[in-house]
C-alpha cells in the first residue's frame, strides 16, 4: 500500500509548486503568473515586490504589443530582512505567494475578468507603498533595432514614434490609458500596397483602440510622484499609501481594452472589478490540471526534468485562454527587460524581437498543434479567429491583386491581414507585382495557413466541436492555391495543367528553406490532407465535395531523390536556392501525417531523416526546429528521447521554461510547443481510429500521463518498468482501438 502511495506521489510531482528561496537580481529572474489573457512577471529584488502587466491586444499605432506598466509595492519595515523568504508558483492553483519572516503577499489573476489582485497579509501593522511606474510618461522615438518591436522594423518611413499613455490620480486609485493615434500602421500599409481605393472596406483592429486599466487599494490615497530609472530606462512613478498602518491590504489592478471613447471605457473599468472572485479562477485551474499531464518518474533526470518544463510551459499557455488574440510566439505574456536578453538592447520593456502584431505562421502553430492532444480546445479558438477575422482583408488584397478568388495569407502576417511593410519592402522594382512581396525569405510563402486549417478541422474529430463558421476561411484558403496556379499557369502559355492534368506550384516555397521551387512538398502534402479532410465534413453539399473531389484530382505527387542509393522524400521537384534551414521534406511526416507507423514508405521516411544532407546540416533542438517531433512520429526512440530532452531541458534561466532566444525571443514560445509536441507523439499517436501508445517512448521511463486523442477520447494511463497499468480509456469501446507499441 505504502509503495502505491509513493507512486501516486511521485507521479503528481509535475503540479508542485515552483519555490524559489532568495530574492532575485532583476527582472530576468521573475517568475510567470495569469489567467484569462493577463501575463505578469513577478520578483522581489532588494526587498521590493515587482510585477510588469502584460495583456493580449495591447497593439498601440505602431503594432508594438505594449505592456501596461509596472508595479512595485514597497513596505515601512523590510518584510525580507530575516532568512525567511519563500516565493511560490502554486501551479495546481494558477497563483503566486511571496512569504517573509513577517508577511503573506498572495498574487493572482481573476481567469474570467480582467483584475489582478495583491492581498498582503502582516504580523505586524505596517504602511504600505503602491507605485504605478510608467516609461511612457512622455514621446519616445523609436531608433535602430528598437524598431523591432513594431510592425517598421528595420525600414521606418520617417520618425516612428510611442506616443505618450495617459496617467492620472482618479478615485484614489492610478488611471492609465493608451489611446492610438487617429493613423497607425495599418494606414501605412494599405497606401504602400496600393488598396487605398478599398481602404474603406478592410477591417483595422488599430483604429481607435483604447487600452490600460485603474489600481486602487483599500484605506490608500495619492502620495504624489516619482523619477527614476530601471536598468537603462528612466520611468515616472504614481504612488498610493495606506491611509494609516494596518495589518492588511487589498490592491487591485483592473484593465479594459476597448474601442470605446474614453468615457465609456471608463465606465467599462468601473463595471469590471464588480465580479471578480478567486472561486471560479481556482475551479478552472484546477480543471485544467485534470484535462491532460505528463508526468515522469524515471531514473533518468533529463527525462523528468523535461516532465516538469512540458508543465510550467503549458502554464504560461493557460494565462492566455480567453484572449482576443493569440499567444505570442516571440515571448507570449512574458518578456521583460531586453538588455538582460542581450546586452546591446538597452530598450524599454515593450521591446520584443519580430514584432508585436507581426504573425509568423511557422513559428505560431508550434504553440497550438500541442494543445490538441492536451484537450486545451478552447484555448484555440483565438489563434482561429485571428484568420477568420482577417480573411475578408486577404481576399480583398488578392482579387487587388491578382483578380482571382481565394486568400493569400502571408507567411509574416499582420494582425490587419496584409504583409508586413518591412518584409514587403520599400524599394521594390517598379512593375513588381503589388500582391508580392519583395523578400528572400517569405517570397510564395502561402501555405503555413493550411496548418490551422487542418487544426480546425481536427477540433471537430477530437472534441466534437462544431466549425461551420470557419469552413468559408479552410475553402478560400484552398481556393488560393487553385486560383493562383491556374492563373500563373495561363501567364506562361496555353495550357493551365500539366501533360498530367496536376497544377504546377511553380514559383513556390518549401518553407522560408527551398525558393522558387517548384512543387514545394510541404504545399503539396499540405493541400492534399485538407482536401481530403474538407471531403469528408459532414456538412458539405454534394456539390461543393464534388468540386473538391475534382481539386484533388489536380494536386501533384510528392517528389523523391536518392542519398547513398537509398530513395527519401525530396522538399520539391527542383529549387533555385537554400534560404533558411527548416527541413519541409519531413512535413509530410509531421504535421501532414502521410508517412508514419503502420504507413507505407515508413523506410523512406526514416531515410530522409538519416541520410538526407540537408536535414543532417539543419539538424537541432533551438527553437522552432523539428527533429525531435520527426524522430517521435517515424518510431525512432533514442533520437526522439535525446532531442525532446534537449528541447526541454532547463532553460539556464531562474524560470527554467523561460526557453530562447533560439531564433525569436525569450521567452520562446515554439520552442516550449515544439518540445510539447515532441513528448506527445513519442506517448501517442494517431492515424484514423487508431491509437498507438509508447511509438517512440523508452520503457526505462515511467509516466503517469492523460492525453487526448480523436472522436472524444481521452486515454489515462501509467507505465511502470515497460508494463501499463491502471488504464482508463473514455469511451471505453475505444480501448479496441489501441496498439501498445510497448509489448511488440
């Protein structure tokens, strides 16, 4: 009995707590909390308690994601001056609790209204010092590489300026706002790519946009104002103090984002704080530990020291559940202080490498495919939205365009549905075609938006969700490649389909990797397995799967070349040139599933990952790579062990999911869902009905998992020395379904 215990103990030790016994030295060194779409870096430094507010949607005229300030509470007696300090992660319970020999300072985000709240708790009456600190108490002009963090990056036309928020003392609390400017980016854009003459039908998420929020405390009022700078950036501070000591405070920060005017948005703060409660948000925490784990107890420390970071990743997933926009791959919720990332970046907190409302597709969906076999379903729904929301914009630029149907999104998307100004380029040859854009890397870069696609489409086999309104968004996206080629096709001669009656995808794009390639194999495997998924929606008319019937018939083989006389999957049918270093020759493995256990041409498969040069040149676990996710779906456990725990390893950070740079940011958010993904698909994989368990995972580590697989089913299981035990399978007439790759 004792032993049993001792297992189920063990086995739970991924929703501990994160404890840290000292202060730390500055924001590099703080600590994730949230809920609801609210990211605060937390530390206590030199006896002071720090926190930076982040929230999804903060775009300001720029398309910078703007933080929305800092907070430091300050005491009139050192709280931390004995050996006791104790900073918590409660992570079952979703916050965090700073503990001195003298106080309890608790830290939690309401996960359904958007309130943070401090309760301070004492031994003794103190006073207590609230400071709003703002670096944007005045204009700030944005030079060199600052630029990064905006939609200008390194090619600003003129002076590009953050405008200053607005604060004030109001209700004996600290108001502040950011107002965007009546132009932003957006009108930049729109002239530069010629669809002024449309402007008024396109749809701009900048315009008018209002946010920030109110911090008010009980028994507190105005203390007047402060200088002082933070690292290298000077900051204005707004101080609150208890009326008089007491042995307890209550400080709540509320937020709004809105288009309001700013009247009534501050009626819409006023109304927010009113339901706020901890209940519902510990309810929903707690759930969300029961949906889906992986834990690891194993001899192997690597093993359950990834365990622990596929936890604390999904996490900071977690504080972005109910966001308007999608989490950030270049450092979600949680950037800070970027001089501590490099020293050369003496900027201010907002700063972010690759923009703020700048979308890159392949870095993006490695943070949402994960969250399928996870069963964090609604968690998708804002990265889904984001392309619903912006696909009138896209077709719009493509009948500008091109004169023809469909949506071209871009590989490097704006959260306003056109290409980057930057990567679209200022100086582009006169008779360019203006639906192009003027860059190495992203040129014919269309097919990264047939990944959440298929996402979509795969919340309705897993979760039973329905997605009509998004089936218009997955038929215009293919459309595009039907339209586009079609089109290009007739430009170059007489005929629109090859000897073979196959659209040629030529110019095209394998990734940012293999340019003007023709036949791309990540386009085609890509459009092959949504077609063939659009088929079969339920709800289709005869017609319309007819019509997809016929577009299947016209999508080209994949293509192939030998290494060492072994046959493997090429990334095209030919190329001009190497850009980057992806290996889109193994998509048709992951994400597309076309070669895998159980499949044919496995052999081929494994070849492309062993002999192909390229794959071996590009071969890593940094960031957005792959390999680790290829080796787990082709079978391969060694190398799939070896690259996931490299993925998630400790990250050298205080946090030790504060993984990156890599090639984004930290902390890098593809790297955490890659490694995500890589853990899921050596436990289980899935092809049609079938379930695979343990396809790649080494039997020397022992797991205790919940993971969810398609038509509503989730699997719960442990294994223990190479034997499951204590199966559970709901519903149960799935577990016929099951292939234990263990015990072959």
């Amino acid at each position: 009995m004792f032993f049993l215990f001792l297992w189920f103990i063990q086995t739970t030790q991924a929703q501990e707590s994160v404890i840290w016994n000292s202060q730390s030295k500055n924001s590099a060194e703080s600590m994730p909390v949230g809920g609801g779409d609210i990211g605060l870096n937390l530390w206590v430094e030199k006896g002071a308690v720090y926190l930076y507010l982040s929230r999804s949607g903060t775009f300001d005229e720029n398309n910078t994601l703007l933080k929305l300030g800092r907070v430091k509470l300050k005491f009139s007696s050192n709280p931390f001056d004995g050996k006791t300090f104790k900073q918590e992660l409660v992570l079952k319970d979703g916050y965090a609790q700073i503990n001195g020999s003298k106080i309890k300072i608790k830290v939690w985000v309401d996960v359904f209204n958007p309130v943070v709240h401090l309760e301070i708790k004492s031994n003794q009456k103190i006073i207590t010092e609230a400071s709003y600190e703002s670096w944007r108490y005045e204009d700030r002009i944005t030079k060199g590489k600052e630029n990064n963090q905006n939609s200008y990056k390194w090619a600003p036309q003129g002076i590009v300026k953050t405008t200053k928020d607005e604060i004030a003392f109001k209700n004996n609390g600290v108001q502040f706002f950011h107002k965007n400017k009546a132009e932003t980016v957006f009108d930049v854009a729109v002239k530069q790519q010629g669809l002024e003459d449309r402007k008024a039908g396109l749809f701009n998420p900048l315009k008018n946009l209002v946010f920030g929020g109110l911090m008010q405390g009980k028994n507190m009022i105005p203390a007047g104002n402060e200088d002082g700078t933070y690292l290298n950036t000077p900051f204005k501070s707004w101080k609150l103090k208890s009326k008089s000591p007491s042995q307890s405070q209550e400080i709540t920060i509320a937020l709004n984002t809105s288009k309001a005017d700013i009247q009534n948005w501050e009626q819409e703060l006023k109304a927010i704080k009113t339901n706020s409660n901890q209940k519902n948000s510990l309810k929903w925490w707690n759930d969300y530990w029961q949906t889906s784990f992986i834990y690891i107890n194993s001899n192997n420390e690597a093993a359950n020291q990834s365990s622990k970071n596929y936890q604390l990743f999904r996490y900071m997933l977690g504080c972005n559940a109910f966001g308007k926009y999608p989490t950030k791959f270049n450092g979600g919720l949680f950037t800070y202080d970027p001089q501590l990332i490099d020293s050369t970046l003496k900027y201010t907190p907002d700063f972010r490498n690759w923009g703020g409302g700048t979308h890159t597709a392949q870095n993006q969906r490695l943070v949402y495919w994960p969250m399928l076999k996870s069963g964090d379903f609604e968690m998708m729904k804002p990265q889904f939205d984001f392309y619903l929301d912006l696909l009138k914009n896209v077709e719009i630029r493509t009948e500008a365009a091109w004169g023809h149907d469909g949506a071209s999104f871009t590989e490097q998307l704006e959260n306003f549905g056109l290409p980057n100004p930057a990567e679209y380029g200022w100086k582009r040859p006169a008779d360019y075609n203006k639906g192009m854009e003027y860059n190495a890397w992203l040129e014919y870069e269309w097919d990264t938006v047939l990944e959440f696609c298929m996402m979509i489409l795969e919340t309705e086999r897993y979760a039973g969700n329905n997605i009509e309104k998004y089936i218009p968004l997955i038929e215009s996206s293919l459309t595009f490649f039907k339209e586009h080629y079609t089109y290009l096709s007739k430009q170059r001669g007489a005929k629109a389909l090859d000897a073979n009656g196959h659209l040629v995808f030529y110019p095209g794009s394998a990734a940012e990797t293999y340019k003007m390639a023709y036949n791309s194999t990540s386009t085609i495997a890509a459009l092959k397995t949504v077609v063939e998924r659009l088929i079969q929606h339920p709800t289709l008319t005869q017609n319309k799967k007819a019509e997809w019937m016929e577009m299947l018939k016209t999508i080209p083989p994949i293509s192939f070349r030998e290494f060492n006389g072994k046959p493997t999957i090429a990334p095209a049918k030919l190329w001009e040139r190497i850009n980057n270093t992806e290996s889109p020759q193994l998509y048709p493995v992951y994400p597309w599933g076309i070669y895998g256990i159980g499949k044919p041409g496995l052999d081929t498969a494994i070849n492309t990952f062993k002999y192909d040069t390229d794959v071996l040149k590009f071969r890593s676990h940094i960031g957005w790579k792959q390999d680790n996710i290829f080796a787990a779906r082709l079978g391969l456990t060694d190398e799939a062990a070896k690259f996931t725990t490299e993925k998630l390893k400790d990250s050298g950070r205080r946090f030790s999911a504060f993984w990156g740079p890599g090639f984004d940011w930290t902390p890098d958010h593809n790297w955490g869902g890659s490694g995500m993904i890589g853990m899921q698909e050596m436990l289980m994989q899935v092809d049609g009905k079938k379930i695979y368990l343990f396809p790649a995972w080494p039997k020397e580590w022992n797991v205790h998992f919940k993971l969810h697989a398609p038509y509503q089913t989730t699997i719960e299981g442990k294994l223990k020395d190479g034997k499951l035990t204590d199966l559970k399978v709901f519903p149960e007439a799935r577990k016929a379904d099951l292939i234990n790759k263990m015990i072959e």
